[in-house]
C-alpha cells in the first residue's frame, strides 16, 4: 500500500509510523493472539476510520491516511464517528488480513471479552473490544456482494455462452442474462454479474474484455443465502450428492445434485424427474 501510495517500487519503500516498535509490537501481538486462541473465523463489524486530520512524516493529511485507504480497499468501512484517525495503517492491515467476514450481525454466544484503551480522548470512548465467541446456528445469513451490470445491442450472440463461462471461471457467483429494449428501440442484452466484493474488479475487467460494452454499472448489495450443505449418499444408481437446504422456519428441503442426476439419466435412459423423485424416495 506505501509503495502503490509513493508510485514506488517495494524495494524503495521507507517506513515512518509503521516501523516503530510499537507498530511491530501491534503485528506480532495479534499474530501471536490469533494462533494462542484457535481461532475458527473472524467477524468485525464495518471499521470506522474517524475524521479530521492527521499529523505525519508528510505533513497534514486527511484522515484516513492515503495508505490505511489503500488497504482498505472494498473493506465496508465508516467515516465521521469521531474527528481523528480511528484506523492506522496498522490496524487496518490486521483486519484486512485476519477478518473472514465482515458484518453487522450478532448471532454469537459470547464466552470471554477483552479491551484495548487508547489515550486519547475522543467523543466516543477511544476503546476496541474483542469477543471470543461461539456463533450461534442460524438458517440464514445476509452477506455483503457486488453487482456489475452492462447493457450490450451489439454483440454476436454466439459469444454471450463463452462469455457466461468466462465470468463463472472468474468467481462470479451468478450471471444472467435479460432481455431489454434500449434507445431508438434497439433489442439488446442486460447482461448481470453477482459476485464477492473483493473480485469485483477482477470480475470488472473480464466484462470489458469478453463484451462489447464500453462501460458498466457497479454496486454493493447484501444479500440473504439460506445455510446448504451438500453431502453424498449410497443409492440404487450409485453415489449420488444431494443438497440440503435449512428454511427459516426449521424445516429442511433436500434435492439430488443435478449434475448427478444428468448423469444417471443418460446412463439408464429414464427420465430426469423419475430419477430424482426415486432418489428422494430412498432417503425418506
């Protein structure tokens, strides 16, 4: 992030701030914290960067810090709860390194809580507290993504099936298609990516280079997914995988893998829904 700030390479970079001791101190500490508890997961809520400005070894400068901006990139983050740097450098490289998720939830049981006291006094308290926690069992949950979306009246359809592949292969978690009548009545294509905030711009890039399109449109969603697991199980066709889905109202809905179930149907010749209803017989 310092080199990319400096238009530096890295071997060029100088560390002020963030090579003191106590910055070190910082690093290895919850490093060592990390690994002492056996840590499953790491969940924070979206991290306030403050306001106001901040004294360097450049002078005033805006707070956040352009570095702690850099490496927050496509981190949910808050500005303006107090008038100073509520994020160092530092600080947002350990998030942005440990943090699994980053969410508003509370669906924990909390087993033991620990505080770090800053010495200057803010606003609001100058405190981070930090929970070891059980997360309790949900059946849903809602997750922060983003959706890129282009409109193309231009392309040769035979490209839009290796273009859908294309963005899967890239980590789209889902693409479709819809069809849309644009300016001077021209029939064209929305074409709508669904994916994980940080391959947002990876995901960016291939739509401007598989597509016709000379722009696209971008924003953050939350998005509520239902808690699945996938599991395989002996059948009378063999193994066959099945989904299970966990419904807010506690009951469970299970369905055979449909990859499964076109291979079975191509091996017997039967029909894919007279597969998957003997499938679902066997597991009753």
């Amino acid at each position: 992030a310092e080199a990319k700030v400096h238009s530096k390479t890295l071997d060029q970079i100088h560390f002020h701030e963030v090579g003191a001791t106590d910055s070190i101190v910082d690093i290895v500490g919850a490093a060592i914290c990390f690994h002492a508890l056996g840590i499953d997961k790491v969940l924070s809520r979206p991290i306030e960067l403050g306001g106001g400005f901040v004294k360097c070894a450049h002078g005033t400068m805006p707070v956040p810090a352009p570095a702690t901006a850099e490496i927050l990139r496509d981190i949910p983050s808050t500005l303006g709860a107090v008038t100073t740097e509520a994020t160092t450098p530092t600080g947002a490289a350990i998030l942005k390194n440990l943090v699994n998720e980053f969410t508003k939830q509370t669906a924990f049981t909390i087993l033991k809580t620990g505080y770090g006291i800053g010495q200057r006094d803010t606003e609001i308290p100058n405190v981070l507290r930090v929970y070891l926690a059980e997360e309790n069992e949900a059946s849903q949950k809602n997750e922060l993504a983003s959706m890129i979306e282009c409109n193309i009246d231009d392309m040769n359809p035979e490209f839009y099936s290796y273009l859908m592949d294309t963005l899967f292969e890239a980590g789209a978690s889902d693409v479709h298609y819809t069809p849309i009548t644009m300016k001077k009545n021209r029939p064209a294509i929305k074409v709508s990516v669904l994916c994980p905030t940080a391959l947002e711009q990876e995901l960016v890039n291939c739509l401007l280079s598989e597509s016709t399109t000379i722009g696209v449109k971008r924003q953050k969603i939350e998005k509520t997914v239902l808690k699945r697991e996938a599991y395989t199980i002996d059948t009378h066709y063999g193994k066959v995988t099945l989904k299970k889905v966990y419904l807010p109202n506690g009951s469970i809905r299970t369905k055979p893998e449909f990859e499964d179930l076109r291979r079975i149907a191509k091996q017997t010749g039967e029909p894919i829904a007279v597969i998957s209803n003997k499938i679902l017989k066997e597991i009753d």
